[in-house]
C-alpha cells in the first residue's frame, strides 16, 4: 500500500460548515476505506494548514481519485505528498547513481 500525506486548507464554504468538521473526516474515512485504502490519522492544526491527513490507498490513481471525490464538495484546498516508508527506501536507494 502506498502512503499520502495531506495538508488541507478550509475553501470559505468548508470553515463556515467548520462544525461537521469531524462527520466529513468520518465520511473521508469511509471513502478511502470503500476504495481499499486505510486513514491512518487525522489531524487539526493551527498555522498553516487547518489539517493533516495520512491514509494509504492501493495506487497512486486510487489515491487521486478519492481526493478528487472528496475535493469535488469544496470543503478544502489540498496538497498531497507520496511519503515512502524505512522499509521501501531500499530499492528506492538502489536506483541511485554513485
């Protein structure tokens, strides 16, 4: 399973429905769990972004497209990074030049 990391941004629509915060993060949940995938955490934040979400979904389309569903109800702005584990730097290491 690959893993993500996002950082989200409430648009004006998601921070005025700041209330349901935690039932979209339940149905977030949901989604990624229907499509294969795992939420490993969920985070509100202060600074930056207004959150952290880490999940794991099968592939990086499986990936695009459950955050393109959840984008698509414009509660949030994101960015999403592809995080590697200790366990996949290995033969990520042995395709680097010496």
């Amino acid at each position: 399973m690959a893993t993500y990391i996002v950082l989200f941004r409430w648009t004006e629509q998601g921070i005025k429905g700041v209330k349901d915060t935690t039932k979209r993060a339940a149905a977030f949940k949901a989604l990624v769990k229907k499509a294969g995938g795992q939420v490993k955490d969920v985070y509100w934040t202060m600074g930056q972004y207004d959150g952290v979400l880490i999940f794991t979904a099968p592939d990086d389309e499986t990936a695009t497209a459950v955050l393109m569903s959840a984008g698509s109800l414009g509660n949030v702005r994101s960015e999403t990074l592809r995080a590697f584990g200790e366990d996949e730097m290995p033969a990520i290491l042995a395709k680097v030049g010496s």
